[in-house]
C-alpha cells in the first residue's frame, strides 16, 4: 500500500495526501531556494519529522509505564549546508520537558528520543543536536 501521493501544484509548491486518512500537507520551496516560504518546505518537514518521531517514541515509552507521563514540546532549527550540494547539515532541537522525571531518568530520556525511526534514517552525515531542558 502506498504511503502518500505527491502532486506538483506549480510556483515551487507540492501538495501531498497521506494515503490512509486523506490528511493534505502543502510544501513550498523555501525563500533562499527560489520559493516563497508560504508554508513547510520539504528539509523543513524532515527536522519537524525527526522532533515528531522522537516525542513519539518518548510517548509510546510512557504509555508503556518506561517513564511517567510528562509533557513536552520542541523547538526545532534546520541549518542547510553552506557549500553545495544543497542538504541538512545540522537540526537542533529544544525539547521542553515538564513533569515528574526523575534526575536519573533523564539520561535514559533522553537516549531513548535518540531511537527513533527517523534519527537512525539520517545517518552521520546530518548532525543531530537535541538539547533537553526540564521544568
């Protein structure tokens, strides 16, 4: 079963439908890239993908009773490669955590995010910064 179907709207900007529930998701190329930055560019869904995947992991290890229940959110930075060819060379992320973790758990934590799917699909040449800071 296909995944998604990926259609060119003209102007830079695709508009892509997940095969499963019809969700719409609209790409445009970003403003040093000849688009307009009108809405996620295709590198930018993969640095929102890789902070997606990793709070996934981190909620299915609580739903799991790994660690408790905890809010989080993740401020995300894409940084581009500065000599061609044009790709990801770095996301840094600032993941927000707030609720009961422990001290000692958060080492675990925190290599836990670091599992997820999408992590391991970068591989070494896209260099991953996550930064936790707990409240």
């Amino acid at each position: 079963m296909k995944t998604a179907t990926v259609e060119y709207c003209g102007e830079l900007t695709t508009r892509m439908v997940h095969e499963r529930s019809g969700y719409e998701i609209t790409t445009d190329a970003p403003p040093d890239n000849f688009g307009k930055g009108a809405a996620f560019s295709p590198t930018d869904l993969v640095a929102a993908g890789l902070a997606a995947c990793m709070t996934s992991i981190l909620a299915i290890k609580m739903k799991q009773g790994r660690f408790p229940e905890v809010k989080m959110r993740t401020d995300v930075q894409k940084i581009m490669s500065a000599t061609p060819p044009r790709k990801i060379a770095k996301i840094v992320m600032d993941v927000y955590v707030e609720g009961p973790l422990a001290p000692e758990d958060r080492a675990e934590f925190e290599a836990t995010a670091h599992t997820c799917p999408v992590a391991l699909s970068l591989g070494k040449d896209v260099e991953i910064e996550a930064r936790f800071h707990y409240a």
